[in-house]
C-alpha cells in the first residue's frame, strides 16, 4: 500500500472518528460512565496528595502512556478492519464481474 493510500485511509478513519465520538456522547450509557469517572477522578486525587511531584510524574505517564498504546492499537485494528472490508469488496466485484 503506498503512502498516499496510507493517508488518504487515515483520513478517512479520522473523519469516522469523530462522527463515533459523536454518537458515544449521546449515549446514556457512555454518558453514565464519564460521570462515575469524574467522581472517582476527585478520589483518586486525593490519593495523589500523598505522593511526591516525581512519583506523581511517574503515575501519570503510565496511564498516559497506556492510554496513548490502546489508542494506537484500536486504530490499528479499525485499519486493518477497513483494509479487509476493501478487500472483500474487492473479492466480490471481481466474482461478479467473471459470473456474467
């Protein structure tokens, strides 16, 4: 796949993105759980009063870091998701075309 492919797909994956952000954010569900997370964030603050700024520094890259490798990793496979459904698409016109 060459680098244009490649970013015109990311693109792509970025436009639909956003339009799941979207729809999440009217979910009561997803909405429900932001909330309990607000609350827990205020607990979990106050744990952190009893570290130092560099034990602090600590906790928060490992969860930015494992947030930002779950993001990559979702994003891998929605592209490599995408890539399979062009394929298939692919696959099916191709038979079609040979079944006239």
């Amino acid at each position: 796949m060459t680098d244009m492919t490649n970013e015109a797909l990311k693109s792509l994956i970025t436009s639909r993105e956003e339009i799941a952000f979207n729809q999440a954010n009217e979910n009561l569900e997803y909405i429900e759980i932001c909330k309990q997370q607000e609350k827990a964030e205020k607990k979990i603050n106050k744990l952190y009063e009893r570290f130092n700024a560099e034990e602090l520094a600590t906790i928060h890259k490992y969860y930015e870091d494992g947030n930002h490798k779950q993001s990559l990793e979702l994003r891998e496979m929605y592209f490599q998701g995408l890539k399979d459904c062009f394929k298939i698409i692919a696959f099916l016109c191709d038979f079609q075309c040979d079944v006239k």
